[in-house]
C-alpha cells in the first residue's frame, strides 16, 4: 500500500507543476483569431476593390465603343457624347475628335474606392468615319 501511495503522490506532483497540453494551449486560437481576421477582412476590400475598378474599366471600354460607332455612323457630337456618357460611369470625362477619317473618342474616370487607392482608368476607341467609306456621298 505504501509504494502505491508514493507513486500517486509523485504522480499529483508533476501534474501540478506541469500543465497538461490543453492548458498550455488555452487562448492560443484566439490569438490566432486576432490576427488572421483582420488580414482577412484587408484582403476582401482589396479584393472587392479591384473587382470595381475592372468594372468601371469595362465601361470606360464599352462607353469609348459606343461614342467611335456613333461618331463613325456621322451622328451628331452631341449624339456620340451622349452615346458614350450613357454607358461611361458617372463623373467620366469623355472627349471626342476627328483626325483625318478617324473619330477619336476617349474616356476618363476615377476608379470607386477610397483616394488613396483611386486610379484614373482611361480608354480609346477609334472608328473609321462612314462619309470615308462612301467617298464623302451625302
């Protein structure tokens, strides 16, 4: 009897100097937490952002087609600008010229997002003018 009370006590001993795994552990997943919810919420904005700025990108691209294709089509400027403006995002600055038998339409906007992250996306479409295919015939 008394060599098994030793043991137990020698036993209770470590336990008591020695934490289990378990309670070594305690609070590690929170730590953890504290630092990968933020890198993870960093990482969704980013990700949210880029996917704004490559949509007002494609209609910067889509508002310079239409602008070139209506200009080409020998519309009105005002009729081209208002081709474009209608699928340019809002506050875009779109300018239109001819140059030879070419329109010329280009498209400017700021990317959504905070400022410090604003970009200005820019595009160009440039059609031939239908008065040049013809040869200049009303």
């Amino acid at each position: 009897m008394g060599s098994s009370d030793t043991s137990g006590a020698s036993y209770t001993a470590t336990s008591v100097l020695r934490p289990s795994c378990r309670e070594a552990d305690r609070g590690s997943v929170t730590a953890e937490a504290a630092v990968a919810v933020p890198a993870l919420v960093v990482f969704t904005m980013a990700l949210v952002w880029a996917l704004m700025a490559a949509s007002a990108q494609i209609q910067c691209v889509d508002a310079a087609r239409a602008g070139a294709r209506a200009a080409a089509r020998s519309e009105t400027e005002a009729a081209a600008l208002s081709a474009a403006r209608s699928a340019a995002p809002a506050g875009s600055k779109i300018s239109l010229g001819r140059d030879g038998d070419l329109w010329r339409v280009r498209v400017e906007a700021a990317s959504p997002g905070p400022g410090t992250a604003a970009l200005t996306l820019t595009a160009e479409a440039v059609a031939l003018a239908e008065d040049a295919v013809r040869g200049g015939e009303p």
